[in-house]
C-alpha cells in the first residue's frame, strides 16, 4: 500500500514537471540567429571552423601581433567569425568562405572592397612571420599607403597562444 502511494506520488511529481517544461517551452518566443552585419570602416575577418586547428590559431595569433605592432592607432576592426556557426551563415555565403582564412573589407555604405588572402595565408603555414610580413604589406595596400616592406622581423607581444586543437 505504501508503495503504491508513493508511485502515485511520484508519477504525479513528474507529470507535474513535464507539464510546467511544455508549457514554458511553448510560450517562448524562437528568435532566429541574428545575422552579422559589417558596419562601414576597415575590418580584417579570420574565418574559421567550429573545431578550431592549431594553423588557424597560429593565424589569429599572427593577425593580432600584426595590428597591435603596425596599426595600433587606426581604427581597424578585427573579428573572428565562425563559418559554420548560423549566424555567420549569410556573410559567409556572401563572401564564398569555405576554409580557414583571412579577408580585408572595406565598407562604406553598400559598397565594399574585399580582398581575400586566405591563398597567400596557408602559403606561410609554418613560417608564422611571413604570415604577419605579408599581411601588414598587405594592410598598407588596402589602406593606400606606399609599401616598401621586403623582410621584416615582427617583436614578439604577448598574445596567448594555445595552439591546440578546440
């Protein structure tokens, strides 16, 4: 007898539970994933994957070093973006991203100037400085500015790199 009670007890508690979880459920709201847009200015976009290898860290870690050692005072947005996250769904499209990579935008209200150096990036894979040599001559073209960038050596600033996979 006492068992049954306790069943009933129970099995009650959990309808309890099952109904007050539908209920919430069904009076929220579903908001779609809110897509990113570009504001108007300069923007460098590292795209990766979800899963983030150590080349794609190793090439944020780059960019980083790069605007914080040559364009410390310009007002250039860096952003990394997932290309496989909902979100980022549209501008990925829009730019045809289909791998690991950096891409130069310029935006000023519905016009935009991109440049994509996802090619020249995975050519310096294991020669981090290249990567940073590259994109700040690359940078300076995009910006207009005259380059006479042949070698150069980028200081090391602290950037925590954990190179791992994600």
């Amino acid at each position: 007898m006492i068992w049954e009670n306790i069943r009933k007890v129970t099995s009650l508690g959990l309808l309890v539970f099952v109904a007050a979880t539908v209920g919430k459920l069904a009076f929220q709201k579903w908001k779609p994933p809110q897509q990113h847009v570009l504001s108007d200015g300069v923007h460098v976009l590292l795209w990766h994957a979800t899963v983030r290898c150590p080349t794609c860290r190793m090439m944020e870690a780059e960019t980083i070093k790069c605007l914080e050692q040559f364009f410390p005072n310009e007002k250039i947005s860096f952003q990394t973006l997932d290309y496989e996250a909902p979100e980022n769904a549209e501008l990925a499209e829009k730019y045809r991203v289909a791998t690991t990579g950096i891409w130069l935008v310029r935006k000023e209200g519905d016009v935009e100037e991109i440049q994509n150096l996802t090619d020249a990036a995975w050519e310096t894979v294991g020669r981090e400085k290249e990567l940073g040599t590259m994109l700040h001559a690359e940078l300076e073209t995009f910006l207009g500015r005259k380059v006479s960038v042949v070698q150069e050596n980028i200081q090391e600033i602290s950037v925590q790199e954990d190179l791992s996979w994600e």
